[in-house]
C-alpha cells in the first residue's frame, strides 16, 4: 500500500498544479498575455500527469504497449512545453517558433513509428525507437537547459538597457527554476537510461518518487509565483548621421588617436550635467529612451556610450545617481525616526521597492542604508 502510494505522488504533485493552473487561467481569460502565461504550464503539468500515471500504472501492473506509446510520447513533451514557456516569459516566442517544431518532431514521429510497429509487429524496430527516444530526450534537456538560460538572460540584459526599474530583477525565480529543471534533467535522464523496467518491483523506486514530486511541486510554486514581465517600448529612433558611432570612435583611438572625439566628449558631459541638474532618477520609470530624448539623441548611440565609457548598462548607471541621492538624504537630512529617513531616502531617490533599495545601497557601499544612517549620526554625535 505505501509502496503504491509513493510511486503515486509525482503525478498527485503534477496534477495538482494542472487544477491550480486550469483555474487560474479560467479566471484570467480576459488578459491575453497572462493567459499565453498560464496556458503554456498548465499544458506542461498536463504532459506531466500524463507521464507520472503512466509511472503509477506501469508499478502497480497494469503496464502495456499502448500505455508505453502514452509514456514515451509524454516524455518527449515536457521539455519542449517548458522551453515555449520561457519563450513566452522572455517575449522570444516570435523567433523561437521553428525552435519549438523542431523540438516537438521526436514526440509526433515517435508516437507515429510506435503506432506502426506496434500494428504490423516490426517488434526490433519498435526496440530501436524505444532507444532513439531516450536519446532525444537527453538531446532535448540539454538544449532546454543551454538555451534557455541564454534566452533568459539576453531579455534581462535587454530589460536593464532600457529600464531604470526593478523589472529584470524579478525574473530572478526563473533562475532557480531552470536550476530545479536541471536537477530534474540530471534525474530523469539517468532514470531514462536504466529504463522504468529496471526498477519494477524494487522498493528504491521510492527514492525517485519521492524526489520527483518535490522537485516537481517546486517547478509549481516558483512557476505560480513569477511574474510576468513586459518590455513595451517599441519607439522608433531617431537616424543619428552627424554622430560617429561607438565602434568608428574606438578604431580611431586605436589607431593612434588616444583621445575621444569632441561630439562625444560633448554628449557625455550633457548626459552628466543633466543628470546631475535635472535628477530624472528620481523618477521610478525613467528610461533610456526618456534620456535619448532629452538629449536629442537615440537609445541605441545612448546605450552604447553608456556601456563603453562606464563600464555598465543603463540600469546599473541609473541606480550610481540613485544611491549617490540616497546617501545625500541619509547624510545631511533631518529626521524624527529612523524608518522615516529610510523611507524618505528609498522614494525620493526613485527606488520603487525597499528590497531594490537595501541590495544596491549595500552593493555600491558596503553598507545597509540604516548602517550608513548610524554611521553618520554616530560621527556628527557631540
């Protein structure tokens, strides 16, 4: 009994995120994106459930042909469905699309050449398949695994070069989501190896359920709790032909000429003077596109002279301006409490949330605000 319940949980832990996400996406069903985000898991967890009862099935002796074509194809489905899921997080479904078919060919042609063996008995065939299978499943987790995390981080690169907010930073869980896929990928694929067979009427079947349905629970939660977030500039730029571009600049320094070009030179000063004057950090949804336009320039020539003569991207850039404030309130303002100062540091230096605010103040100073707050009430104390 407790060896048939067991080998139960993984699709119990799936089954209940399918519900979790039918419901959620039943409620939803106005929001189109939110939608795209909940659709995509909650087909995930459906090959899921498919996949782990065809487990419980096959231990509890009701295993067969047809349910092994179910399993199989289940099994090349999973990884697929999770990597449209991070196309669609990362808005790279457009240029993901031909990715995704060819991903999903191993799980339709193997459902098909399993069909036809199993009808005509070509019975060595059907063994080749099986073998092919475990390869493409393997095959699939890796590039799941390597692409996905390059696909991640190429939308948050892009998200810190154009916002000044907190907006990358919450695709954070996503990282430890594709951490726990890769424990599970490691998991799976030496499971896949040895082959269900393997571990009939052995009670150490109980050591991958069991490790399965808390991974699998997890993949839920973290993916129950991301949130979805949107890059929604599509502003055309304006043409730059009468400044150089960062690359031309570069090749004339090597070239002999160690010093910049005047127009960047220029341009560099007014971005540091407006920064300095007008203080747009303080706005939470300052971007650089809100930058190029005060400058009369464009995002991409903004961008690049950002990167090259600073060394950061422009989030990173805005939130020097926004901490270097934050210590000037913390260091010279006048406050009846402790949390007033800090609170009144965090909103009128454009931070949105105190998280944000206490890991970069503590990034570029080594110090928690309120320790930098102490310091200096401790330093100006009689």
């Amino acid at each position: 009994m407790i060896f048939t319940l067991v080998t139960a949980l993984p699709m119990f832990a799936c089954l209940f995120w399918l519900v979790f996400f039918v419901c959620r996406l039943t409620s939803r069903r106005t929001d189109s994106t939110g939608g795209a985000r909940n659709t995509v898991p909650m087909l995930f967890f459906l090959a899921s459930t498919v996949l782990y009862m065809c487990h419980f099935l096959y231990f509890t002796g009701y295993g067969n042909r047809l349910l092994e074509i179910v399993y199989f194809t289940a099994n090349l489905s999973v990884f697929p469905l999770f990597y449209m899921y991070l196309a669609h997080l990362t808005q790279d479904i457009s240029r993901s699309t031909r990715r995704i078919v060819w991903l999903f060919a191993p799980t339709s042609a193997a459902a098909v050449l399993m069909i036809l063996c199993s009808a005509f008995g070509w019975n060595g065939v059907y063994g080749a398949v099986r073998t092919a299978v475990r390869l493409c499943f393997a095959c699939q987790v890796l590039f799941v695994w390597t692409s996905g995390h390059k696909m991640l981080r190429d939308f948050t690169d892009r998200l810190d070069d154009i916002y000044s907010d907190d907006r990358s930073w919450t695709l954070r869980p996503v990282t430890r989501l594709l951490h726990l896929l890769g424990i599970i990928s490691v998991i799976a694929i030496l499971l896949n190896l040895l082959g269900k067979e393997w571990f009939a009427g052995r009670l150490i079947v109980t050591v991958p359920a069991l490790m399965m349905s808390v991974l699998l629970y997890a993949v839920g939660y973290v993916v129950a709790e991301i949130k979805v977030v949107t890059d929604d500039h599509t502003e055309a730029e304006a043409p730059m032909a009468d400044v150089p571009s960062i690359d031309k600049a570069q090749t004339e320094r090597q070239s002999g000429d160690h010093t910049e070009t005047e127009q960047m030179l220029t341009l560099k000063q007014r971005l540091e003077e407006y920064m300095r004057a007008e203080k747009p950090y303080t706005d939470p949804a300052f971007t650089i596109y809100d930058l190029a336009r005060a400058l009369n320039s464009n995002r991409s020539y903004i961008s690049s002279l950002i990167n090259h003569q600073y060394g950061m991207n422009f989030s990173a850039f805005v939130s020097d301006y926004r901490v270097e404030h934050a210590r000037e309130i913390l260091s010279h303002g006048t406050f009846a409490t402790n949390k007033e100062a800090l609170n009144t540091a965090m909103v009128e230096s454009g931070f949105l949330s105190e998280p944000t605010f206490y890991r970069l103040f503590k990034q570029k100073t080594g110090k928690t605000p309120s320790a930098y707050r102490a310091d200096f009430l401790h330093s100006t104390r009689p």
